[in-house]
C-alpha cells in the first residue's frame, strides 16, 4: 500500500478574486446574448471600492451594456449586503474597454485560434467525484456548504469572503489504485463581523464539516468521515476586514482552483473573461472531455491529456496523453474520435450560468457540455 498526501484550496463567491471572475464572464454571457460569435477578452481588477475593466467587447450594440449595473448585481449576489463594505451602491467603475461591432469578416475568422496555448485536460475512474481528484471534490463540497452558513445562521454575522484548504491522504493498493481516502488536516477563514460569536462559529463549522465528511462517505466507497485532528476555523485570529477591502483581486488568478487542485498541472491561461472561440478556455474543456471520456471507457483508470495551439488553428493539437502511470496512449487513434475545434466549442459550449460557473467551477455536472461523453 502506497499513501500520499494531496492539498487543495477553494474560495467564497466574495474573495476579490471570485468578484473579478464573476465580473469578467458575466461580460462574456451578455456579449454572447447580443451574438453567440461575440468576441470577448476582458480582465477584471477589484480594490475596496473601485472596479477596474479592460479589454475588448466586440459585438452588435456592445456600448449598449450596463457595465455598472452588471457589476453591482454581482457584487450583490456575493453576499455584498446588509452592511458588508463595499455595497452595491458604493462601487465605482473604471473602464477601459474597446466597445463595438465585429469587423468585416471576423465573424468568420472566430473559428481560428487567435493565439497560441497550451491546454491540460483530467479525469480519473471515480464516478462519484465527477472523476475529480478527490481532493478537490471535498473541498468544493466543504466551500458550498460552509458558505451557506450565513444564510442558515444569521446570529454568526459572516461576510461574503472565505477560504477552505484541507489536505486528503489517499491510499493505493499495489496495482496502483486508490482505495481510501482521509481528510487529514482542515482549515478554513470565514469572515466574520467584530464581536460575533466565534465559539458559536467553531461549533458550525464542525458539524457542518461533519455533515459533509458523512455525506461523502455515502456516495465514495472507501472514504472515511472521521473528522481530521487538526481542524482550524479563523486561525490568523479576528477576519472582519475581507473581500477587495482587504485584499485586491484579480480575474485569472484562481487557475489551480478553476481546474483540478495543484496535483494536476494547469496548462496555459485564464477562462473567465473570454469567449468560447478563444483557444485556451476552449482547449482546457476540449481536454477534460477527451480525458473523461477515455476514463469512462474503460481506456485507462486516470489520464491527463494536453492539448496545444498554433495561431491559425482551427482544432486544437494532441500533443499528449498519459495515464496515472505515465505511459502514453495512441495519439492517432484518440484524435480521430474527437472534434476539438473552435467551431465546436463556440457554438454549443456556451450553456448555463457563466457566473455561477466561474465561482464554483467548470467541472460541476453532466450537464455542461464539455462534460457530457459521446459514444464513440
């Protein structure tokens, strides 16, 4: 038996880097209802009560988006209320966006790569975590339910931002595959107002943490749900002071946690912000597509597969694809099940709530399309 040790981390809608995500795809989605070619590529940039937007919009009546308006909104949703600096209403916007039409004939062009990428796709055997690491599906798990604390427990008086890191100990058998799995160390910064309870927000967290650590055990054979020893709620000590008050955010910064936790390497750029004809977020879903649908095959029990681009590229480039023990599986054969063009992926990827997407991630069910296996 092999054990090993896995971190992962996630964040609340409210972290300044979530905002900026939100804000960034919130842009996409409404440039993609005035045309599902729209061209988008925008960074996102939040500091206490100021929004910083770059970028280009390119689609018909683009000056026409209520850029501030779409901002506060998700200022709002993030839990930005009920006295939580900054409101809504106090935001101020900065942008510095090239608004406008597509050229001629750049609708057409849409369907070339406009740059180059590299691009990582993964997936493993474990149905029950949507063939994530496990890791990474038990701290997104733990994140939506620590956040819904502030609705259930008012008289805790938290705040829209928090962390949750934990680290999993997994255990292989001799043929190398997983078996058990046990939260080992947890910790999680929950913001919170001056004076609130704490003991009473310790107490939450523990039994929350319980619920889930039971509730995964249900549906994951061989995960154990005994609290881990070392469990921290709030350990640098008083979190009132969060979100782009305390610290700036950044859209793009969240990459690791976007896609699959730090034991899985990342590839190239950013996703929120860009439209789905661009190649990088287009090539990171192309990849877990191929990657989950080699697994769910029966092909492998884990692979990682990574793409590539050229400018000028109308599909994607399979540059490699490895199962867990790092042996290379047939290039040729895998290229030809797959269409990993830009056609594709900017013509039906597009489904769903980007900004729901963009805070709790893109590998959260069957029904996206990127995650939905053909038979081949």
């Amino acid at each position: 038996m092999i054990n090993r040790r896995y971190p992962a981390e996630f964040v609340f809608p409210g972290h300044p880097d979530k905002l900026s995500d939100a804000i960034a795809d919130a842009l996409v989605e409404e440039a993609w209802r005035r045309d599902p070619r729209a061209l988008v590529g925008v960074e996102v940039a939040v500091h206490r009560d100021h929004v910083y937007i770059t970028g280009r919009i390119g689609c018909p009546e683009a000056a026409t988006i209520k850029v501030t308006s779409l901002v506060q909104d998700i200022y709002r949703s993030a839990g930005y209320i009920n006295g939580w600096y900054p409101a809504p209403e106090q935001v101020k916007v900065v942008s510095n966006l090239c608004l406008g039409p597509l050229e001629e004939g750049e609708a057409e062009f849409r369907e070339l790569a406009d740059d180059q990428a590299i691009c990582v796709g993964y997936a493993n055997a474990l149905e029950a975590t949507n063939h994530l690491p496990v890791e990474q599906w038990l701290v997104a798990r733990i994140a939506r339910r620590l956040y819904r604390l502030r609705d259930e427990h008012p008289y805790l008086n938290l705040g829209p931002d928090g962390k949750v890191m934990v680290i999993v100990e997994e255990q292989r058998d001799s043929t190398g595959n997983p078996v058990a799995w046990w939260l080992r160390e947890f910790s999680c910064s929950l913001q919170q107002a001056a004076n609130a309870d704490e003991v009473g927000l310790h107490r939450a967290v523990r039994l929350a943490l319980q619920q889930v650590l039971q509730e995964s055990s249900k549906v994951l054979a061989g995960f154990c749900e005994q609290l881990p020893d070392q469990l921290t709620v709030n350990g640098a000590g008083d979190f009132e002071v969060g979100g782009p008050e305390g610290d700036n955010g950044l859209s793009g910064k969240k990459l690791v946690m976007d896609a699959y936790g730090p034991r899985i390497p990342i590839g190239g750029g950013a996703w929120s912000g860009k439209d789905f004809f661009k190649a990088d977020r287009a090539g990171g879903l192309h990849a877990r597509r191929v990657a989950k649908t080699m697994v769910r095959l029966g092909l492998a029990n884990e692979v990682t597969v990574t793409l590539g681009w050229h400018p000028g590229d109308r599909s994607a480039r399979l540059i490699s694809l490895v199962n867990g023990d790092n042996h290379g599986l047939s290039l040729a054969k895998a290229a030809s099940w797959f269409d990993l063009s830009l056609l594709l992926s900017g013509s039906s990827f597009m489904q769903g709530s980007l900004i729901e997407i963009s805070r709790w991630g893109h590998f959260g069910g069957e029904h996206f399309p990127w995650e939905t296996i053909r038979n081949l």
